[in-house]
C-alpha cells in the first residue's frame, strides 16, 4: 500500500513541474525579431533617465512589480536575470513599450500569451516599467 502512496507523490510532483516548465515554454532566446533592425523605436543609447519610460505614461512601480512578481517572476526571475524565459534586466534599451506591450498581450516565442489574464491598464504599466530596464 505505501508503494502506491509513494508513486502517486512522484507522479504529482513531476506534473506540477511539467505544468510549470509549459506555461513559460522553456524559451531562453528574446525572439523579439528584432536584432539589427530600427523598428521605429528609440535607437539612443543614453536616453536620459527621466525619458526611461518614454511613450508608456505614467508608470506605477509598485504596481509593475507586483503584477510581475504574480505573472512573470517564474520564468524571467526576481532579478530579470531570465531562466526558462529570456533575461529581461536591459530589455528596455531593445524593445519600445509597444513591443514588449504586445509581446505580453500576445505571448510569443514559448512565452503565453497574457491577454485575458491581465487588464490592459496592468500591461500598459507593465510594459511602462520594463522599457526602464535600460
């Protein structure tokens, strides 16, 4: 009786890892598309601080956060170092607020898709406070 207690545990275990492994998709790359490419955004590598979050209004960081550590913390880590997803610490000297707001919106290269789970309001604030990890 105890080795069936036992293999129902293992099997538990290894469904909730695999559940977690999908939902970030195991992607390691940006795949943002846009290596070498313009894309009409900001191609200035010393914005000024205060123009961080240029396009994305006004962002509220505690709230950012929060939602990012709810949603994105799993596969991006605390630091935005990355892990299963990509390193997100400078994605805002990559991407403009509308590129990383739609990649969010629309998930994308392993990463799912956020619309639906999240309101618009917490994406555009989302996307606001990333396009000032520069």
């Amino acid at each position: 009786m105890m080795g069936k207690s036992k293999w129902l545990m293992v099997a538990a275990t290894g469904l909730t890892i695999a559940l977690s492994i999908s939902a970030c998709g195991g992607n390691k790359n940006d795949n943002s598309n846009n290596t070498g490419t313009n894309n009409g955004s900001n191609t200035s590598t010393n914005t000024p601080s205060t123009n961080n979050n240029a396009g994305a209004g006004t962002v509220d960081t505690a709230a950012a956060e929060t939602v990012f550590k709810s949603n994105c913390v799993s596969c991006h880590a605390a630091d935005l170092s990355g892990g299963m997803g990509p390193n997100l610490q400078k994605v805002g000297g990559r991407l403009s607020v509308d590129e990383i707001s739609t990649r969010i919106h629309q998930g994308g290269g392993g990463m799912p898709a956020f619309q639906g789970q999240l309101t618009d309001d917490e994406i555009t604030n989302l996307a606001g406070w990333l396009k000032t990890k520069q």
